[in-house]
C-alpha cells in the first residue's frame, strides 16, 4: 500500500461506496435489535459517609491523609462480605427466582468502592428489577454500617473487659497491700523503743558524769605523795567505782546498739511497707481512671458509618446503552468494510 495510488483508490472507494453504507445499515438493524432484545438492567447507588472518630479536637477531624483515606478502603470489604451479600439475597428472594445461579455469579450484580480522595463509601447494585435494585442497595448499605457499629462496640466492649480484670487485679493487690501495712505498722512500733532509747541515753550520760568523778577522785588520790589509811580505802573504792562504771557504759554502748538496729529495722519494714501501699494506690487509681475514659469515650474511638443516600428507584436503564452499542456496531461495520476494499484494490491493482 506504500506505493498505492491515492487518486484510483479514492475512486474506487467511490464507486463502491453502496457496501459501507450497506454494511451500517446492517450493523444498525443488528445492533439495536440485540440491544433493544437484552433485557434492561437497572443500577441502584446507595452512599455511605465514613466519618472519623470524635475527638475533643475539632482540627483532628479535618485532618485527613491520603493513608487515613487509603485505610478506609478496608469498609469495602464489610460492605463486599459473602455472608451479608447472601443474606440480601435471601431476603429479597433472589435466588429463588435463579436456584441454580451460584453466590459467586450473582455477585457481579454488587460494586462497591470509595471514590478517590474521598470518605464516601458507595454500593451499587445492578439488577432488571429498579425497585429491587433500590432496596438491595440500601439494605446493603444499612447493614455494612450496623457491621461497623458492631466491631466498634465490640472492641470497645473487649477494651472495658480487659481493663475491668486490670482493676480487679489493681484492687486486689491494694488491699493486700494496705492490709500489709497494717500489720507491719502494729507489729513494728517504734514510740516503746524510742523511749527506751532516749532513757538509756540519759542514764548514761549519768554514768558518764559519774565515771569522770570516780576517775577525778582516783586522780587526786593517786597525786597524794602520803596517803592516810582511810585515804588508801577512799582510793581503792574509787578505783572499784570507776571499773563499775566503765562496765555499765560498755554493757550501754551493747544496748544502744541493739536498740538502734531495731529501731531502724522496724523503721524500714514500715517504710517497705507504705511504699508498697502506695505504689498499689497509684496503680489502681491509674487503671481505674482508664477504665472510667474507656467507658466515657465508648462508640468513638473508631470510625463512625452513615447512610447518607439510600438511592432512588433508578428511571433510566445503565444497560444495554442502545445508542453506544449501534454506534459502535456502525462504527465497526464502516471500518471492516473500508478494510475490506482497501485490501481488494492493493490485491487486484496491476504491479
């Protein structure tokens, strides 16, 4: 066709122009017949508004991402659920109407997306039946909402569950705790051992000063360069005194020790003790205030579905489209024609 002869070749598509012309009046009468013989179908849209979870913050509502909105796209497949979609058809009888159809063929009369860049969940249904594809459509819509409702109150009613055992455990842990408390505060007071500390603190500054006048007066009798037979028996009993004395001060020093220890025994026991109640205080405060925002905030942590538009009966059918189908049939027969003469005038045009 390189070397084909545009002036003989548009000259013979001119004398032959009668087999284009038959061809689409033939596509035209086939076409519409076939069009206007396919039984009508009918496409209902019911729409559904995804809203986002209630928030104290008016600006976290408005703040939509294209993850967030590529996330919502997992509604589509509450909406595309085998077991709802035969529940739908039960419900309106369709199987009855074609026992032997399968679930998987009749699905073909559901589509369900969410348009680009939007929080619009849309679920058409096709059927030759308007008013039926209506309600089938709104049915689904109403029922892939009520799903969304029931995972939400069920994961809140699994998150309220879960944390009442939590206060339950928090709670149990408290009182043992406080009852723990108890006990060591009864058991180990420290106001008895304080003022046997104290006493003995006294009795042997007592001792002290005691001693230091024994020691004085064996000073002052040891100085002496002549002693006195009555002075020699002062002298020894002062000695004897002294050696008492530092006795009772060592056999003190042991007490106080011993006291001591105790005290600071008991003292960290009580400690131990009330740290731990504390600790279980907080803690069952803490879960116990979770629990009660669990309960606050129940029914909006996740997304809320809304039925916005249940669809109208549609009045115009979405197929077969006549109009399309015989221009495309016209079209197709204009164009195998125009091929066909263009091969027949290279085949037979003299080389």
């Amino acid at each position: 066709m390189a070397a084909l002869d545009v002036h003989h070749y548009v000259k013979n598509l001119r004398s032959r122009w009668r087999l284009p012309a038959l061809s689409a009046a033939v596509a035209f009468a086939i076409t519409l017949g076939v069009s206007l013989s396919i039984p009508k179908q009918y496409t209902a849209t019911a729409r559904i508004l995804i809203e986002p979870p209630a928030t104290g913050d008016g600006r976290t509502s408005m703040s939509v991402s294209p993850i967030y909105l590529e996330m919502l796209k997992s509604y589509e497949h509450f909406a595309l659920s085998d077991s709802l979609f035969v529940r739908a058809l039960d419900k309106f009888g369709l199987r009855r109407q074609q026992p032997a159809r399968s679930v998987e063929s009749w699905k073909r009369i559901l589509d369900v997306e969410i348009p680009h860049n939007t929080k619009i969940l849309e679920v058409s249904v096709k059927l030759p039946d308007a008013k039926r594809a209506q309600e089938v459509a709104q049915f689904i819509a109403e029922e892939t909402a009520a799903m969304a409702r029931t995972v939400s109150r069920d994961s809140d009613s699994e998150l309220t569950r879960d944390l009442e055992a939590q206060v339950a455990e928090a709670q149990r842990v408290r009182n043992e705790a406080e009852d723990a408390w108890k006990k060591v505060a009864a058991a180990a007071t420290i106001e008895g051992l304080e003022v046997d500390l104290q006493a003995l603190r006294s009795r042997r500054m007592r001792t002290e000063r005691a001693l230091l006048a024994a020691e004085s007066a064996v000073a002052e009798l040891t100085a002496s360069k002549s002693l006195t037979a009555v002075e020699s028996g002062q002298l020894d009993a002062a000695k004897a005194r002294a050696g008492y004395l530092r006795q009772e001060l060592k056999a003190m020093d042991v007490d106080l020790l011993r006291i001591s220890r105790s005290t600071e025994e008991r003292l960290a026991r009580r400690n131990q003790a009330e740290i731990r109640k504390t600790s279980a205080q907080a803690a069952f405060q803490r879960i116990t205030e979770r629990l009660m925002e669990a309960r606050a905030t129940a029914g909006s942590r996740g997304e809320r579905l809304r039925v916005i538009d249940p669809g109208i009966v549609p009045e115009r059918a979405s197929s077969p489209n006549v109009r399309l189908n015989v221009m495309a049939g016209v079209l197709l027969a204009v164009a195998a024609s125009l091929l066909y003469l263009t091969l027949e005038f290279a085949w037979r045009r003299p080389l």
